[in-house]
C-alpha cells in the first residue's frame, strides 16, 4: 500500500507555472468560446440579463449565458495550457 501511494506521488505530472503567457492563453480561449457561444446557443436571453450595458449585438447575452460560454472556455484554456505545457512551448 504504501509503495502504491509512493509510487503515484512520483507519477504526478508537472504544471506550468502562471506567467502573463498562460494567462493570454486563457484570455483568448474565453474571448474565442463567448463569440462561438454567442452565435451557437439555441435560446438566447432566456435568464436573467447582464447588470451592465451592452451594444446592441448582444442583446440577448445573459447570465447563463455568460455562464456557459466562459465555462467552455476554461475548459479549453486548461486543455491548451496543459497540452503546450507537456510540449514545453510553455
């Protein structure tokens, strides 16, 4: 048991580190999933809207779907991240 739990601590990949590269990554990743999102979300405006003004392209951009869309982003930003990481371009 105990060479188990040594074992997975040597297996344990490694991560970048944050720098200002890692965070552009994460950055362009949301910009690019709200503008993908916002032309591919099926029932726009449905929940409760933004608290802030915004041009007249994104009328109907809300709370969810805020939501979603800067979620897929992390999610592919963490994905591209990690995956420049273990190339080592990162």
């Amino acid at each position: 048991m105990i060479s188990t739990l040594i074992l997975a601590a040597h297996s344990t990949p490694t991560t970048v580190e944050w720098n200002p590269s890692v965070a552009l990554i994460m950055i362009l990743c949301n910009l690019f999933a709200i503008a993908v999102g916002r032309y591919a979300i099926q029932h726009p405006g449905e929940g409760p809207d933004l608290p802030v003004p915004k041009p007249e392209l994104w009328d109907k951009f809300g709370v969810p779907e805020l939501l979603a869309t800067t979620s897929f982003g992390h999610i592919l930003g963490t994905g591209i991240i990690l995956g420049l990481g273990n190339a080592g371009v990162l």
